[in-house]
C-alpha cells in the first residue's frame, strides 16, 4: 500500500472512531439503566439464581440421565455473519520427541469466534445504540484487548432449574418453518401440554424448534433464517425474572425479524436492558423425545478476560 493511501486510511480510521467516541449515551434517560439489580451490578438476572433455586433443581434429578446440550465444534460447522472456527494441529512442536521414553505431544492452534457453536452470549455482547448492560458506555468498557467489567469472566458456574419448551411437539411439526414467530399463546400452550409447568424466577428457559436437525446437513438454510422467539415472548420472560434464555437454534430470535428494519431487537431487550444471558444452538432432541421437561440444568465454560461470548457444553440431569 502506498504512503498516501496509508495516510488517508489512517484518518478515515481516526475519524470513525472519533465519531463513534462522540455518539451520545442517553443513559439518563433509559427505563432500564441502573439495573435493578443495582448500578454496580455485573452478573445480571443470573442473580435470581439463589442457593434456594440451586437446592430445588437437585431434587428434579429423579433418574440420574445426563444430556449432553452441546454440538461438535468442528470446521465447517455454520456461522452466521462470516463468523468460523477451524483449528490447526502442531504435530511435537516445539518439543519434539522427548525423553528416553520418546514422549510425543500433539497440541493445537485454534482461530475462530466464540459466538459460534454451542454459545453463551454474555453482557459485553449487545448495547443499545452506545448503552451496554448498567449504562455502561462504549467508550468506557470495549478496548482492543477486550471487553472490561461485563465480560465472560463474571458468568459464574450455573446450577438451575431448566425448563424446555418444546415448541416444535406443540405444534405436531418435526420442526417448525424459517422465520415462524413463536407466540405467548405458543409457550404458554406448550407448557400447559407438558404438565401445566410454569416459568420462574431463577430459571433457564429452552426452546426446541426443531431447527438444529438442518446442522451440517443443510448449512446454509440453517444460517439464512430461523424460527424465534418475538419481542412479546421476549418481554413475557423478562415478567417472570428468568436467568437465561435459549434455543436450538443460532440467535434464539426469529430470523428475519418481525420488523425487517430493526436488527436484534429480543437481543437488546434480554441482553443490555434486562441482564439475561442468552445460550444458541443448544442440542434439545433427545430431551423433546424423552418428554424431558423440567431438569437441573448445569452450565461451566473457560473463564477467558475480556470476551464478549464463550463455547459452552451445558447440560441437563433428571
């Protein structure tokens, strides 16, 4: 690249910035800044997660079967919006063969996102405009390296009752079609059909769509919509105080949205103005096929500094 080129580039670089340090934060004036767990706060709705709440989803476990939530993590596996995940093998480097008794290590390189795959979306994710989680500014928290106060490091191991609302069985479709907009009428007549359950306080909230049969069998009707929640069932969670939210597909939200000008609006709502953690692509056949309803649902990840986002492998126990 020539000097001249470098310089201009340089200065279009400074003055996006410059623009996007200068957007003004209207904090003040937002219903939901502080949050109502408090204007320090950094954990969220995960704070309805109580020893109380731990305690009631040990008792739902009644049989000892343990599901696995998570999908394989592989090159290929889909990703919206150019994200990716691969991974290269170092065969004995830089170590080589050590020892008298021929020690060989075989390590990996890894370069992706980690809003792909199984996923927990944390609080650093989405803003409102310039307004992050607790009114916090842009300028104040994203930096190159990361994100500061409300990254993944403050999600703390997750033992809770989890509930599946299984969407898909309600409606008698194996799966439901892309850019169907799942209803209150929907939730609340799948749990009604599912022992007459009720969301609470405290809980993790799952939808089964049916979407994730088309993983690394059909990419790319996967990734171009998705059946989601809308913005009413969004804020009929929001009511009930639950912890986190999930589904098993790739943004919980209906894709396209219901409006076709708005972008992420369930993300906003849950995320930035509530504190709710959101989970994607979670694996929910074989919980819909064994009528697994309600479960201690168990959550760890790795506790990396400054990530908006983490690869999680939940799972639930009955």
């Amino acid at each position: 690249m020539k000097t001249k080129d470098l310089v201009w580039t340089a200065i279009g670089v400074a003055l996006v910035v410059l623009a996007w340090l200068q957007v003004p934060s209207a904090g003040a004036q937002q219903p939901w800044c502080p949050s109502k767990y408090g204007p320090a706060d950094v954990l969220g709705a995960i704070n309805e997660i109580t020893p109380e709440k731990v305690l009631q989803a040990v008792k739902l476990v009644k049989t000892g079967k343990v599901y696995d939530m998570g999908v394989l993590l592989e090159r290929g596996v889909p990703g919206v919006r150019g994200r990716y995940w691969t991974q290269l093998i170092v065969r004995g480097v830089p170590f080589g063969v050590r020892g008298k008794n021929k020690l060989v290590s075989i390590e990996e390189v890894v370069a992706g996102i980690y809003q792909i795959g199984t996923q927990l979306d944390g609080l650093g994710h989405i803003a409102v405009d310039n307004l992050f989680y607790n009114c916090l500014k842009g300028e104040e928290i994203v930096f190159d390296w990361g994100v500061s106060k409300i990254d993944i490091e403050n999600v703390p191991p997750v033992v809770t009752r989890g509930v599946l609302v299984d969407i898909a069985g309600h409606k008698g479709v194996p799966m439901l079609d892309g850019g169907y907009v799942i209803t209150v009428e929907d939730v609340e007549g799948a749990l009604k059909k599912q022992g007459d359950l009720k969301i609470e306080a405290g809980d993790v909230v799952i939808f089964h769509t049916g979407w994730l049969s088309l993983w690394m069998k059909d990419n790319q009707k996967f990734s171009d919509s998705e059946p989601g929640i809308g913005k009413a069932v969004a804020q009929w969670l929001i009511d009930r105080r639950v912890a986190m939210v999930g589904a098993d597909n790739w943004g919980l939200e209906v894709g396209p949205t219901e409006d076709k000008e708005e972008a992420g609006p369930v993300h906003q709502m849950l995320i930035p103005q509530n504190g709710i953690h959101i989970l994607e692509n979670l694996v929910t056949e074989a919980l819909a096929k064994d009528n697994a309803y309600e479960f201690m649902f168990v959550l760890t990840k790795s506790k990396t500094k400054g990530s908006t986002g983490a690869n999680i492998a939940p799972a639930a126990v009955r």
